[in-house]
C-alpha cells in the first residue's frame, strides 16, 4: 500500500513540472512574439516620421521657390538657383512652375504623383531627402487686395497670393510613402514672406 502511494505522488509530481514548464514555455515564447511585435511597430513608426520629415522638406522648399519665383519671375537673377541640376525645379517644368506661381494657372489639374504613389506626373519640384524620392506640386488658388494696402502707395496695392502646396515622399525600398498638403499667404511684395494658413491633408 505504501509503494502504490509513492508512486502515485511521483507521477502527481512528474505532471506537475510538466505542467509548469509548458507555462512556463508559453509565457517565454509571448513575451518574445511581443519583443518582436514592439520592434516592428518602432520601425514602422521611424519610417513614417522619416517620410513626413522628407515631405515637410519639401514643403520648406516650395515656399522658397514661391518667394524667390515672386522676386524674380524670369528666373534669371535669384531665382535661377532653383532649377536643375542644382535646384529641385525641373528646366522641362520652368514654364508651368512659373505660371503656377505668377498666377497664370490657376488650380492648375497636374499633381506631384500619380494615383499609385510613386509615378511622377509633371512635378514642380523633384528632390531626394533621406532615402526617399520627393515631388512637389504648387497651385496657385486664388489673390485678394489686402485692405489698406494702397495708403502708402496708390498705384502698386498689395495683394495675398494663396497658395497649395502638396508633398509626396516615397521610399521605393521599402514601399513607405508620406504626404504633406498645407495652404500658404504669400504677399506679392518684394521682400515679404509667407505664412502658413493651415494643413490640408
């Protein structure tokens, strides 16, 4: 009778360790599915913020070109740094880009990238920034006097020039891609800046 009860405790014993060490197991292999998870989504986060901050160079970049263009429509004295090679102006674009900006288009329909993402489609503006693949596009919306500004001088009045700026930025290696639309008020003054009216997207 005591045999059979040893025994029985020993298999009561056995089963128990068994039992621990699968818990045991289990909690080992969630707490390294969890490790992984963690550091998938910490790369995927580093990638959008990368992609963001490529587009908001770009959109630092358009208000430029928006200032420089509207000093210096020809884009022959200043704002001739901006074309290619050195500049993110494309010399194919320049009339367009110039349009866009003078007023002449407005609402123009062409975009920095096609439905899919990544092909570009008449971009005012093309750069590369970290690793990813920029495009830019500059709509000019609409102008309005800004009241009062002909007290000084009658026969040159001030004028706010709203403009769109969309960005796109994708990284072909790993297929991120990243967009920034914000509205600008730019004085058509020589001199004046921009200021940012609002984000669109």
């Amino acid at each position: 009778m005591k045999s059979e009860l040893a025994s029985d405790e020993r298999g009561t014993s056995f089963m128990t360790v068994m039992l621990l060490i699968l818990i045991i197991g289990a909690l080992g292999v969630a707490a390294l599915t969890m490790t992984g998870m963690e550091n998938s989504m910490a790369g995927a986060i580093r990638m959008v913020e990368e992609g963001t901050d490529a587009a908001e160079a770009c959109v630092g970049t358009a208000v430029r070109a928006i200032r420089l263009t509207i000093d210096d429509p020809q884009m022959t004295g200043p704002a001739a740094v901006l074309l290619a090679p050195q500049g993110p102006v494309p010399v194919g674009n320049q009339a367009v880009f110039t349009q866009e900006i003078n007023g002449t288009l407005r609402n123009n329909g062409d975009v920095a990238v096609q439905a899919d993402g990544r092909t570009k489609q008449n971009p005012n503006l093309e750069m590369n920034v970290n690793g990813y693949a920029v495009y830019g596009d500059i709509d000019f919306l609409y102008s309005k006097r800004r009241t009062g500004s002909d007290f000084g001088d009658q026969d040159h009045p001030a004028y706010d020039q709203y403009y769109r700026v969309d960005c796109v930025a994708a990284n072909a290696a790993t297929g991120a891609t990243s967009r920034v639309i914000v509205t600008f008020d730019c004085l058509n003054t020589t001199g004046e800046g921009c200021m940012k009216r609002g984000d669109n997207g």
